[in-house]
C-alpha cells in the first residue's frame, strides 16, 4: 500500500488511523541508513521538522491535540511511549527504533512519556507551526470531537 492512503479517505475520528510505519533500511559494514520522503514514506508533504532532546528524567511532552496536523514521530535515539487517544480511546506506541515511526492523524490527543536517557524524539509535521492548530486543553480537545461526531 502507497503510505499515502493512510490518508485518503480517513474521516472519522479514531485512534486506529495511527498507525506504525517501517521505514526501508539501509545497512551494510558502514552502518544503517533510513531515508523519509514526504509524500510515500511520510503520508503528507513534509513542511517543518522539529526534535525533542535533553528530557529530563520523568519528564513528558506533548500533551495536546491538533486539528489539521499531521506528524510522525520518530525516536531517532533511545525510546519513548505515545499515548494516543481520540476522546473514547486510547492506546499507547512503544517507540524504540529510528527506522518506525508513528503516523499521528489529525484530532488526535498525544502525550510522549517516559523518555529513555538521551532519547531524541523527532517530528515530522505536515505544515509550519500554528498555534492555532493546538488543543492545548483535554476538556476542549473532547468537547471538539463531539461536535464533530
Ligand atoms: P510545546 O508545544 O510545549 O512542546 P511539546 O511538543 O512538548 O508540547 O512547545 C515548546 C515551545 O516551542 C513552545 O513555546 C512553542 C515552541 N515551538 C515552536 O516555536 N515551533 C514548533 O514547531 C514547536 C513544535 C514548538
């Protein structure tokens, strides 16, 4: 399947348009290489890529919802959980390998804990930095879905 019908089609609110994506893989005697094209591999054009590092120990991050975004997140080191959760249900993503990386659909409520020393969580974003995008409120993030169910 094109990564890019993760996309299509998708309406309804719902953890299950998150999805894991295997990354192709490089390696030989020199090392690894994974590369990240926006539009295949990455389910959108990729606009802007921001990273998450020096995490202090119990620390999260994230802990919002977007109405229009599109990520995947990355841990290009160590590892990390993602909570993912659309108003009804959660579910959470071990992330752990700098080949997978976690689709996060629109209308989804994230939270990123329990950071591994030195992880580096990178996102890839499908359009510059909005705040107004944000729920930065759960009770609006869920009184935003049910408007729109
Ligand atoms: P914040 O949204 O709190 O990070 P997290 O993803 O953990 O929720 O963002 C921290 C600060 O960085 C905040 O002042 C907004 C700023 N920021 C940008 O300027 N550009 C960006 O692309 C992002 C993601 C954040």
């Amino acid at each position: 399947m094109v990564r890019s019908e993760l996309v299509t089609g998708v309406s309804a609110i719902s953890i299950n348009n998150c999805k894991l994506l295997d990354f192709s893989r490089f390696s030989d005697a020199r090392g690894a290489l994974t590369p990240i094209e926006g539009g295949t591999d990455a389910p959108f054009d990729i606009k802007r890529i921001y990273y998450i590092y020096d995490v202090p120990n119990g620390a999260s991050r994230a802990g919002h919802g977007h109405r229009e975004l599109q990520q995947v997140l990355i841990a290009i080191n160590g590892s990390f959980d993602v909570h993912v959760d659309d108003g009804s249900e959660r579910k959470v993503f071990h992330l752990d390998r700098p080949h997978l990386g976690l689709y996060v659909a629109p209308m989804i409520w994230r939270e990123i804990h329990l950071f591994s020393l030195g992880a580096v969580c990178v996102s890839l974003a499908s359009a510059h930095y909005d705040e107004s995008d944000y729920f930065r409120r759960y009770e609006d993030f869920q009184n935003a879905v049910g408007e729109s169910s």
